[in-house]
C-alpha cells in the first residue's frame, strides 16, 4: 500500500468525501452562455465510455446523459447569459456558473473537483483544480458531459429562431460559417458584446 504521503488530494478525498465534480461548456463562444454542471456520483460508480465530453461524439454524449442523470447521487445545470457574461468577464462568469450548479445540487458536497486550473472557494468547501480532470476524474467528465448536452440543446433552440448563425452546427462557436454570418447579418441579443465577434480585418474592411 502506498503511504498517504505520496497520493493527490483527490486520491485522498474521493473515498472519505462526498465529491462533486464541476466543469463548464462554451467559454469560447461568441454566443450564448457558458453553462457549468455539477456531479456527484456514488462511490462504486464505473463507466467505461465516461471521459472528456471533447473526446466523445455526439451520440456518445447523448447516450451518457441519461445514464449520470439516473445514476447520479445529484446533479444540476445552470446557464449563464451573455449579459452577464459581458458584466462579469467569462472567467468570473464561468466560475459563477459553477458555483450556482454546486449551490443547486440536492445533496451538499464535502469536496469540489474542478476542471482546469481557476477557480474560487465555495463556502467552506475544500476544493481541487485538475487540469484536464474532465479526462482524469469521473465526477468531473460526468459534469462536462452533462455541460456540453445541456448548452448544445439550448443552442439547437435558439437556431430554430436565429436559422442565419447556423448555430444548431456551429453551437455559438467562432467558426468560419459563424463569423461571415455576424459579418453579413450583424449581432444579437444572444451574442456576447464583449467578445471580438469578427477579426480585426474584417472590422477594418466594415469602415
């Protein structure tokens, strides 16, 4: 057995803890929110699929939402708008979206795994930052899976009144199609105003 010494926080926290995992979607978007989730998964959980929501496929992703949201200990998902996003800065607004996921939770956790390398104290709660934990740990690539689903679908809303953006494929991100879209069409309210929506030589050319 290896000393207690030589093992990561995590390691020590995951069997004594109740453990949330947390993790955000669609901080690089040009539009629509960044939306956070939060995990907590029981102790014996194992899914071999479960890793990175980036590393899996769409109906890879649609086949493990249903499976955390039933198996679960709890979970919840929360959108933060772009108007807040534009108040805050994404990354305030990325760690308020985790903070009010946790907070939502049924069930308080006594640790907070969080993907990445930022991030703010929540309450009491001792927490750890894993950079790419959301293919390390499964609370953390629970909470991405269910992040990534629940933007996508709010995304595929929106573009059923916004067609132009293209968003049901794009999801708001800064893709080619995305950008000659905002260049043809110009912005709305679901896009975010404190993001350089076109590159600087398609805003000189609009002069």
């Amino acid at each position: 057995m290896k000393d207690k010494a030589h093992k990561t926080p995590l390691q020590l926290f995951y069997h004594a803890a109740t453990e949330a995992g947390t993790d955000e979607a669609g901080r690089g978007c040009l539009a629509g929110p960044v939306t956070a989730a939060a995990v907590i998964l029981p102790a014996d959980f194992n899914n071999e699929l479960l890793t990175d929501s980036k590393q899996l496929t769409e109906h890879q992703r649609a086949l493990l939402r249903p499976v955390i949201e039933c198996e679960a200990v709890a979970y919840a998902v929360v959108h933060v708008l772009p108007a807040e996003i534009d108040e805050l800065n994404i990354l305030r607004a990325s760690i308020t979206a985790m903070h009010r996921a946790i907070a939502a939770l049924k069930v308080q956790p006594t640790f907070i795994a969080v993907d990445g390398n930022k991030f703010v104290k929540y309450k009491d709660i001792p927490h750890a930052c894993v950079v790419k934990g959301d293919g390390k740990i499964q609370t953390i690539a629970a909470a991405s899976v269910l992040a990534k689903t629940y933007r996508d679908a709010y995304m595929e809303a929106l573009a059923a009144d916004f067609p132009m953006y293209h968003w049901e494929q794009n999801k708001g991100y800064p893709t080619a199609d995305h950008r000659e879209a905002i260049k043809q069409y110009g912005s709305c309210e679901h896009h975010r105003k404190s993001f350089q929506l076109l590159p600087v030589e398609q805003l000189s050319l609009n002069l």
